[in-house]
C-alpha cells in the first residue's frame, strides 16, 4: 500500500471547502522522486515513510512515519 | 530410416543409443544428444513448415530459441502443447511431433495459394480489409485464424504437475557460455550463493558447437570440467535447461526450468517444469548473441539457413544439414563456419562476401583450403520450391545498392547466411538499462546497466574466445567482491593463438540488391515480412517504430523478432534516411520466450488452491448438511441448506420464513472482530465512528457506521464495551482487514499521542446468529443467564457458559427478530452449534444461510455497506441522519459531510421499491431511467441495490439509490431491462414490522 | 470446568492421528499439527523486566527474532509488538499473569490462542517447500534457529518460527485459512513424500516462582 506522504490534515474548523477538497483528493504524480506512505502488511503492520523515484523504482530513503522528508537531489519532480 | 546426413563420428550425440521418434505421421531415429531439427536433418527432412501469411514451405533457420520456422505441435492429447520450437525439443523416445501451419502437410498445403495471390495480401491487409465493418470482422476472422493459425492449444486439462520456488543468491549468472562459465567460477569460488542458469541441456553455450580448444582440451571438455567443478561448491546452483525469461525491478528475475521435458513419457516423476522467482544481489548477464540472416530475394527457401547454425548442426550433432554449400555472408564469421561444414564433410561450393576485400584470420584460412571466395557479390535469387537447387551470383555496386554484371548460378541445397550478430539484450534492456547503437558491430548493445548487473560476451559484443573468458571472470569476480565476498578473477584459460580476436570485419548491407523485380526478401520469416511491406509502411507513413511494428506484425510472432528486429529496424532508417538508433527500437518486454501458462499457476490451481480459502470451525458440519456456499471474500460462507429434492430459492424461502416462525441459526463468525484497549480506546472510537462511543456503557453495545474523511460510509458494525478502556469492535466480513488497518493507519500517522493497541480477533471467537421468536426460549435451555427482557435488554451483552462452554451473549440481532448472538471460543464452536441444533429440534430449529438473511435484513431495511453503498453514499443518503452524532467536536468525515457536493439535493438517496407485478424479482445492479424509451445513451437517475422475494411480505421486495428519492415517495419509476421495462413505486425502505416490535421484544 | 472433548482443533477433521506415520525418517517433508498451543498478544510500552519476572521469558528486542524461557517463547512481531506461545492451556495463565504485572500500563494484551494453529515443518524438503510460496530468505547464512518473521506463504498470511536446524520450522497460521495451508504444503511436498508425524509431548506451563519483593 503507498500513497503520497506529508499531507496535513487540516482544521476541519477553519479549513475551506477547497482546501478540504485538496487534502481529501488531490495528490502529486511526479515523475522523478516521490515521497510516500507505505504500509508493511505482510510483516510488522508498520507504517513507514520512503522515497522512491517513480522511474527507475529505485528506494532512495526509508525514514520514520513521524519523520519530516529529508533533502534529496532530484527534489520533489515535477508533478 | 537410415540417417543417411550422419556423420560417422564427431559431435557430442551418443551413436551407441538410438532414439525412435515419430514427425508427422513418419517414424524416424536419432540419437541421445540430438534435438527435433538436429534428428531432422540427419535424417534430410529439411520442409518443416509452412509460412504464416503466404503459406511459403519454410526451412530450419537456426538452432535455439530464435529459430522463426520450425514451429512444433508437440505432444498429443491433453499433453499437446503448440509453437514449441524444433531446434529446441531434446529428443526422447517416444516423441511425437507435428508441423504446424500447414493443412493437410507440409508438402502439400491448401494455403499456398495464398503466396500466388500474395500481391494482394501486403503489409497491414488484415487491417484493412477486415476490420471494418466491425461485424465483418467476426466472419473473416475464423477463416483466417483456421488458415493462419499458430498451433493448436490443447482442448483437455493439463495433467502435469507444476512449481513455483522463490531463491535467493548473491550472484546470479544468466548464461553458461565460455563468459558465463568464467563468471560462475570465479564468482563461485569465493563461496557467495551462486546461481548458473542456461537454457540449453549442457553447459558450455557456443563451446559445444566450436572446434576451439581451452586450456588444451576441446572446448566442451572445458566447460563439462568446470561444471563439474562448479558441481561441487556447496552455495552454486546450477540449472540447466533453464530459461531465464523475465528481468524486473531490485534485480528480481524468473526463470522457468524445463525438469522432465527431455525424458520419455513413462520415466518423467514430479514436476515438469518449476519457475524460479531469484532476488539476486548482482547479475551477469552472459546471454551471448544471435546470428543474423541476410536480407536476400527468396532467401526464405528451406535450406537457407543461419551460417552458425549449420556450423552448430556439423560440429555438435554430426548432421549435415547439406550437400553443398554456397556462404553467403558480410562478415568474418561465416568463413569460420564454412571451414567446420567443410570439415564435416559438406561440399563448400562457394563463399559469396558482400565485401569488397575480405581479409581476416578466417578469410586466409579457407582461402588456403582452396574454398572459392567471391567478393563484392550478392546472391539475387535462390532456385527450388521445397528445397533450395541452386543460387544466382552476381557483382555488387561500390555503393551496395545494385547488382550488374553477368549472372553466375551454384548448384547447392544449402545456404549458410550470415548478416553479422545480434546480442542478446533482452534481459538488459528488460531491466531497465538503455540500449546503445555499436557501428562497428552494426547492431544495438546494452548500456549502462541500471541495475547491480553486468554484462559478459557475446551479449557485450565480445565475440573472441579469450575476451569472452577473460571479461567472465572478472565480471565475477567484481560481483562477488560487490556482494561482500573475497573473489580473484583467477588465471584465463589458455587459447589457440589460431582463434583469431572475434573481429567480424562487419558491411552491412540491409537490403541486398537483386537484378529479379518483386522478388520477396524477407526480414521476418515468421510473420511473412519482407523489405517491400516496410517500405509500404514507411510511404503510408507509419513512422514511429511501434506502429511500423504493429502495421507490419515485424517480431510480433512467437519469436519474438529474435532474427528480425534489427534488420527490420536498419531497413527503415535507410528509408527515413536516418540512423538505426534514431529510429530506436520497440520494448523489450516479458517473457524472453514463451512459458506454458501452467508452469505460472504452479500448484496454484484447482478449488482448494486457486485461490486461499478461508472456512469457520464449523465449517464440515455446513457441508454434511447440504451448505450451498457462497464466496465471501476468501471465505465460504452457507448461502442456503439445501434439503433433498429443494431447489435455492425453496431452501431460502424455507430458511426465511422459519427465522420469523420460530427459530432458527446462522454461523456469523465470519464477521471481522477487533480488540481495541488503552487508555485513549474510547476517544479513539468516537474520532472513528460518526456516533459517540465514549457515552456507552460497559456491558452495552452499539450499532455505528464509519465513513471516510470525505463523509463517505466505509464500514459498520456492532461495537460492545468490554471494560472502561476494551472495546469488542464487529466489521463486516469483506471489510475486516481494511478495517483494521484503517484503525492503524491513523493511530500510527496522524493520532500518534493516542495510547491505544488493536488486535484482530476475529476467529479467536466464533459466532452464532439465534434468530426467531423461540430463540430466548431456546437459549435458555442451554444456560443460567437469566434473558428476560428486564435483565437483559436489546444492545446489551453478559459473560456465560452455554451448553456448558464459556461464551459471551450478546442480544444483537440483523434480521429484525428477538435475537442473540452467541460468541464461543472457536474449538468450542462445533460442540455449541450442536448443541443448539439438539435443543432446538423440539422448536423445530433449522440453520438458515446468508441468503435468508439478507432477506430478513432487507425486509427491515438494514442496508449491507459495500451492497447498498458504493463508496460516494453518505449516512443521510441512507436516511441514517440519527447515527451522525452533532455533539462531537469531530470525527473522520464530518468536515466531508458539510462539503457542498455533499449537501447537494439531488444526491442519490436510498428507498424501498415495490414492483407493480409482485411476482417480479428485479436484478440487482439494474438502472432506474425516468425516460426508459430514450435512444442511447438512455439517462439513469439511480440503481437497485438490493432485491429478493420476501415471503413475509408475500412480494418482492427491492432497496436503490434513486436521485432525491426521500421526497419522492409514492411516485412511480422505470427499470428498463434487456427485453422490458419494469415499473414499480417508490416505499419506504422498512417492509416488515415498521416499529421494531419483535427486534426488541 | 468445560468438557475437553468438546475441543476441536482447526484441522480436526482431517484426523491426523490416524494418518502419523511410524517412520517419518524417510520422508522429505513432516507435517505435524501443533493443536491448542497457548498463544498471547502483547502490544505497547512494557516492561520487558516485568514480564520476564511474571512470565519467566523475556520479551526480544531485536527485530525477527525469538527468547525462550519457562518453556515459553517470546515471539517479535514489530516494534513494540510480540507473541507469546506456550503449552495448551496456559493462556489464562499467562494472561492473567501479564495483566497483573503490567496494570495500568499502557499495553494491549489478548488472548488468541483460539484464533491460529501451528503447522510444524520439518525433513530435508522444508526450506524448499516454504520457498514454493514464501519470498523470505530462508538459506541458513540469513535465516536459522532463533528467528521468526511474518510474511506470507502463497497468499496466506504467516507467522514463521525457525525452531531448529533439522531444519523445523513452526508456521502459526489463522485458524480459517490453516486447511489451505496444510493441503498446499502436502501437494507442494508431494512430488517428493510427505509425512504426518505425531505431536511432541507438552508439559503443563506453571508461573515462575515469585521472587520477594525487594523494596
Ligand atoms: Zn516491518
């Protein structure tokens, strides 16, 4: 399971229809490294973070789920 | 038959064990050692085929898996198997092979008229011509799939066994030529876990068909001796008769092992063929490469064939694929191989070489055995029907574009051609690495390797012997280093000096030029495609390399296009005036060659094990009481208990009207169950669920439903509080993991500061469902909780033995009845359900399935998430407003539920239909139009979600989700179906006892 | 005191007693069912000393891998997350056990021992047989007696023990889904013989002497 990562959920108070809209729907298609959420289902049922380049598949880091993303070359792509 | 093309001696057959075999219908012999083609052309079978679109009497070409023609129907009966390849097919006695492509024989074939009409069928006929009109397509197609139709799948299950076996190695080494061998041993002997796999019966790849000697043996001693040694190393695993077919993402790749295809019927014991999933630390590739033909007019006769290929039939298996030879080549390698057939006792009338001063190691050699060497000649026409006769010979231009001069014919029936060599990067290219365009080679090599692979050999485009040796073992000694191991490339094997360096001295000439106008020069024999149809598809403008290969069908048969990619390719820049790689080449993709679909599925097939199935503790008592199962995500799940002479809708209505009658019980254990404890477990719950949960009260229960963030319903269930910080949650069947780690998944990303721990428990404990207005009655004879009313009220639940097992009682229920539900250690299950099948006999208890009761809930109008939702309906489009709390301050989709799309008015709501024909039972999924007579596309405004015959209503009963349907109650709607169109009103969606009366009575 | 022989195992109705062979030397793969093993979920911040001191196993900090002690094994499942299996009927024990040292921490402890069944494996065929169907590196440089790892056989979920390196390997497997797993595990050994060998013996599991209390 992956999906992309760092997405805040905002205050569901004070946030807008379309920043609501954008938190529950809109999401990044880079072509190049993209930061994500991968759930570990046939082990340890951890969540955890990685950065992957969506071309070549290669892992380039897997870091904490609490964890912010580190700096990689290649940045975010472009979506 | 005698095999009147066998040598006397040489070759690595076995003379002494004679092997009976039987090709089309005819019975022949050959030898331990020999393949289909090798046996065919000792015996002079030289037709093997016909061609696929014209129909053209074919030849072998090569001698592995590029071979384009001689495509076999291996087998008979339920082992049949179609386009096996005959250079590929060890031979056993017993075999028995047909031709393909041909009816009724090769020798004479119906299609051939096909090749006199062949004017009129060029490249992309079929598109043109059948496509449209659609409908006419469906008629034309049977005729030409029969006349064309590549093999015959078998027609009877597949009674062979199959395996899949995942391994893991350090290095994996794909290939076990002369570079691919180096590479195992000095990868090998630093004692990583090695894997050697080649696709040919013995190690050795080009060594067994040399004459070269290594280290002062001959080179298939060589390579037996380091298998051998290899043989010995505890961590190497070698495969033979392996084919390494996929190369995919962090260097995994699956090979298929051929175990028993080479051995008589009565000797193959267990599996005939395993696939290896590997995940190898580092790769090389050592795949060699594959000889090119020569594009010439009629150069598709049989006995035109590859000149490393009769070299390999000559020198490994003793047969002389000829009498007399003409060479035709543009490089140095087919003078190599016109001395080993010369050797091998064929007459070479003739070296024809497109180049102007042919001068190389070999070049001087057979010159010095007096083989005549024609320079800057072309061969422009090849004589004889089923089998070449003779060749026309003459002058090329300095430019390569046209021949002159006086015609010169050879008499021979045997063309060793020879267009230079393709590597092998499949794999390569596979695995992600670009491929490079190489001049001097004329041909595409594989680039920086994208993966912790190497390339070695032939398929590097090292074609001398020593280079092969020496870049095997430092390549493997390099990815044993890299994967942490001690490794020394060791000492290279000495060589001949007489070896030459591999240089090929390559011209290429793509197109080779002939005097005969509209003579058929083909590129790719397999798919009848000649120069002259790319040139049709270059002038109609089918530019980009896929369409030219979709347009032309250019390697698109069984081949692959393994001898025709990159003629095809170079024919087209010379057209668009531009270099191959800028033409670039199509996808290397899946599967290098074909893999029998049974070898795939492994032992994964057949009812107990296509598919995991998931059974309940009472599992065998449902299936000796006439269960009809349904598949309930992996689970079997009794749909209905059918009795003696009972048809399914009898037993559910039986099943039905006995739950409201009297009594009667489900197994529910299916039904997802969480554990959910800490501190924090009962905010965690209201955040999840759209009602409260921290206000229930421990030893009560409650209904809730969870939606998405965006407000949309997810899953439900009953939710009892065990303790002050335990919960018991139920999901619903199918939803159970998702559930679980939905629950997850936010604990551990977004409420990190929440202390609460889930734990599945959804078959530590069994349920039962006891349905009907008997059921307290019933319960009670089987334990001391006292059920009444009073003492133990609807959503509440109480620890007790029953039938003397430790249960939990919860007084739930789904159907609308007085109902309880039993939830007993599941190895207790089977006693407990027993026991109320005993006790209940005198109420006249019956088991009833899901089903009955989706009827019974249906006749309430309890709705089924993932049945009556599809994940865009919220609760109030349910008309389930009351289960989303207002005094929380917020839970995952109330923000969602205020959105405007949300709150639209015309969403689709949930009612209760009732047809105008009480009889008639509409189809679940079927669409609601209000304008049901509308050409297409006709407009829908809803569907049916849920619709049984109800016999306690006496009707059919039906639920959808029609547009604002909570105000239009009473109206009449319209379900248009394949021959009518059905009417039926809008109701409510409670059909039976609307206030809940016997629920809680 | 409920009734034992009310008590069926997952694949009871395979009635494997009848079916142990006198000589599973011979065979290339020996499938046992391991019925009723005791089995607790412990989940949260624990104190690992506590339990060792109420349980007599100590819980495992590094990853995959398995303590013993007091004839119990302590499983890791994932950070913070562990497995305890013991004899048949200890459970109550144990998790009364655990539920007294570690109150009003905040753990999760459950019971569920009724939920799985082990399937032990053994003979010279039990690595290949697993890797018919389970993508873990099983070769004993990576994986040998001592460690454990969830993954999956086939599409089945698993937890899988190394228990010693005969090889035997202890698969715990949801109860519902452990009759496909023990028909695949027979058809995949097939081709090279299967046995069922009888159930080890189990001795009844008793709490550790309680030390006295030092403050
Ligand atoms: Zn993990």
């Amino acid at each position: 399971m992956a999906a992309q990562a760092h997405i805040a959920r905002p205050d569901p108070h004070t946030a807008s229809d379309k920043e609501w809209g954008e938190y529950l729907f809109m999401r990044k298609n880079p072509k190049g490294v993209h930061f994500e959420r991968w759930f570990h289902a046939n082990g340890c049922r951890k969540w955890f973070h990685m950065a992957r380049h969506t071309v070549s598949h290669e892992i380039l880091a897997i870091y904490g789920i609490t964890e912010p993303a580190p700096k990689l070359d290649g940045g975010e792509g472009t979506s | 038959m005698t095999q009147a093309f066998r040598n006397a001696d040489g070759g690595l057959i076995d003379r002494g064990t004679r092997i009976n075999f039987t090709y089309d219908g005819q019975r022949y012999q050959g030898n331990a050692g020999d393949t289909l083609a090798s046996a065919l052309l000792a015996n002079g079978v030289r037709l093997v085929g016909r061609s696929f679109k014209y129909h053209r009497p074919r030849g072998i070409v090569g001698s592995g898996a590029e071979e384009p023609n001689a495509l076999i129907q291996l087998g008979e009966g339920a082992l049949t198997e179609p386009n096996t390849r005959a250079t590929q097919i060890e031979l056993f006695e017993g075999l028995v092979a047909n031709s393909q492509n041909a009816w009724p024989g090769v020798g004479f074939d119906i299609g051939g008229i096909n090749n006199i009409v062949s004017k009129v069928i060029p490249a992309g006929f079929y598109y043109k011509t059948f496509m449209w009109p659609a409908k006419s397509w469906m008629l034309y197609e049977k005729f030409i799939r029969g006349a064309a139709g590549l093999g015959k799948a078998p027609t009877e299950p597949d009674p062979d066994i199959y395996e899949k076996r995942r391994v893991h190695c350090d290095v994996l080494v794909v290939g076990a030529g002369p570079a691919g061998l180096a590479a195992a041993r000095a990868a090998g002997a630093s004692g990583a876990r090695i894997i050697l796999a080649d696709e040919q019966s013995g190690f050795g790849g080009s060594l067994l068909s040399s004459k070269a000697t290594v280290d002062g043996k001959s080179g298939a001693q060589w390579a037996a001796d380091v298998t051998q040694e290899l043989a010995g190393q505890e961590e190497v695993r070698l495969l033979p008769r392996t084919t390494v077919t996929g190369y995919y993402d962090h260097n995994f790749l699956v090979a298929v092992e051929r175990i028993t295809d080479h051995l008589p019927f009565a000797d193959r014991k267990g599996p005939r063929q395993r696939v290896w999933k590997i995940r190898a630390k580092q790769v090389i590739l050592a795949t060699g490469a594959i000889e090119r033909p020569l594009v010439f007019a009629e150069n598709d006769r049989p006995g035109v064939m590859l000149a490393d290929a009769a070299k390999t039939y000559v020198n490994r298996f003793g047969a002389r694929p000829g009498s007399r030879a003409v060479v035709f080549t543009n490089n140095d390698s087919a003078y190599r191989a016109a001395i080993d057939a010369a050797d091998g006792g064929i007459h070479v009338v003739a070296i024809v070489d497109l180049r102007a001063k042919p001068e190389g190691t070999f070049v001087r050699q057979a010159r010095d055995r007096g083989i005549e060497v024609i320079a800057n000649s072309a061969i422009t026409a090849v004589k004889g029907a089923k089998q070449v006769s003779e060749v026309d010979v003459m002058t090329l231009s300095d430019d390569g574009t046209s021949v002159s001069g006086g015609r010169r014919s050879l008499d021979c029936d045997l063309v060793m051609m020879s267009g230079g060599w393709n590597p092998t990067v499949h794999l390569a290219s596979q695995s992600g690495a670009k491929t490079v365009w190489d001049d001097t080679l004329a041909t595409f090599l594989p680039g920086e390797p994208k993966q912790a692979q190497r390339n070695v050999g032939g398929v590097a485009g090292q074609f001398g012997l020593a280079a092969c040796l020496e870049s095997g073992a430092s390549a493997g000694a390099g990815a044993a280093l890299d994967a942490g191991f001690d490794a020394q490339a060791g000492k290279t094997p000495a060589i001949e000096a007489g070896e030459g360096d591999g240089e090929l001295n390559l011209r290429p000439i793509w197109t080779v030029p002939s005097d005969r106008k509209g003579a058929k020069r083909f590129h790719d024999f397999q798919n009848d495609v000649t120069a002259a149809d790319i040139a049709l598809a270059h002038r109609e403008n089918y530019a980009s390399v896929e369409h030219f290969k979709r347009y032309t069908t250019t390697g698109m048969g069984t081949d692959q296009g393994k001898t025709s990619n990159v003629n095809g390719l170079a024919i087209l820049a010379e057209l668009r005036n531009e270099p191959v790689p800028s033409v670039g080449h199509t996808t290397f993709r899946p599967f290098y060659t074909a893999v029998t679909v049974g070898a795939l599925a492994g032992n994964d097939t057949g009812p107990q094990l296509l598919d995991p199935v998931r059974k309940t503790a009472m599992h065998t008592w449902h299936e000796a009481h006439g269960a009809h199962f349904e598949d309930v995500g992996a689970w079997k799940r009794p749909y209905c208990y059918l009795r003696e002479g009972e048809s399914v809708k009898q037993a559910v209505d039986r099943e039905t009207l006995a739950t409201r009658t009297s009594v009667a019980i489900l197994d529910a254990s299916t039904l997802g169950k969480i554990d959910i404890q800490g501190p924090d477990a009962a905010e965690f719950l209201d955040r999840i669920y759209t009602n409260m949960f921290s206000s229930l009260k421990v030893g009560s229960c409650r209904y809730g439903f969870m939606c998405k963030d965006d407000g949309m319903v997810f899953d439900d269930g009953v939710t009892a509080r065990i303790g002050e910080n335990r919960f018991l949650m139920s999901t619903t069947t199918g939803g159970a993991p998702n559930v679980l780690n939905w629950l997850e998944e936010w604990l551990q990303t977004e409420w990190t500061d929440l202390e609460v721990y889930c734990t599945s428990v959804t078959t530590q404990w069994a349920a039962i469902a006891i349905a009907g207005p008997n059921s307290r009655r019933l319960l009670s004879e089987l334990t001391n909780v006292d059920l009444s009313n009073d003492a133990f009220p609807f959503m509440t639940w109480q620890d007790g033995d029953v039938a003397g097992i430790p249960s939990r009682i919860f007084r739930i229920s789904f159907s609308g009845e007085t109902g309880f539900e039993v939830q007993c250690p599941a190895s207790y299950a089977m006693a407990l359900w027993r026991a109320l099948m005993t006790a209940g006999e005198k109420f006249n208890i019956m088991p009833y399935g899901t089903e009955a009761m989706h009827v019974l809930r249906a006749e309430k109008g309890f709705v089924i998430v993932g049945q009556d939702t599809d994940g865009t309906t919220t609760p109030h489009d349910l008309g389930m407003s009351w289960i989303v709390s207002k005094k929380k301050d917020d839970f995952l989709g109330k923000r969602g539920l205020a959105r405007p799309d949300t709150l639209r008015e015309d969403r689709k709501q949930l009612v209760g239909l009732i047809t105008d024909d009480p009889n008639e039972v509409i189809p679940e999924g079927a669409h609601i139009s209000p304008e049901p007579h509308a050409p297409p596309p006709v407009p829908m405004e809803g569907w049916v979600s849920s619709s049984y015959y109800s016999p306690n209503c006496g009707r059919s009963i039906a639920l959808a989700l029609i547009q604002r349907g909570h105000e239009r109650m009473g109206e009449s709607v319209a379900i248009p179906l394949e021959d009518k169109v059905v009417r039926a009103k809008i109701v409510s969606s409670v059909f039976f006892d609307e206030e809940g009366e016997r629920l809680r009575g | 005191m409920v009734e034992t022989y009310l008590r069926q195992s997952p694949l009871a109705h395979r009635a494997l007693d009848a079916q142990v062979s006198d000589n599973t030397a011979d065979a290339a793969l020996v499938l046992t069912e391991r019925r009723f093993l005791a089995k607790v979920n412990i989940r949260g911040k624990v104190d690992g000393d506590a339990v060792k001191a109420a349980i007599g196993v100590a819980l495992p900090s590094e990853a995959n891998t398995v303590m013993e002690g007091n004839n119990l094994c302590a499983l890791w499942l994932g950070p913070s997350e562990w497995l305890i299996v013991g004899p048949p009927n200890a459970e109550k024990n144990i998790e009364e056990a655990l539920n007294e040292v570690l109150a009003g921490a905040s753990v999760g402890i459950v019971d569920v021992t009724e939920g799985r069944t082990t399937i032990s494996v053994s003979g010279p065929m039990a690595r290949d047989v697993i890797a018919m169907g389970c993508p873990l590196d099983l070769h004993p440089r990576v994986f040998s007696p001592g460690q454990c790892a969830q993954s999956f056989i086939s599409r089945s979920p698993i937890l899988l023990h190394q228990v010693d390196d005969s090889p035997s390997f202890d698969i715990h497997i949801e109860r519902s889904q452990s009759d496909y797993l023990w028909t695949w595990l027979e058809t995949g050994g097939a081709p090279y013989g299967v046995a069922v060998a009888g159930e080890p013996e189990t001795t009844n599991w008793r709490r550790p002497a309680r030390r006295k209390a030092t403050s």
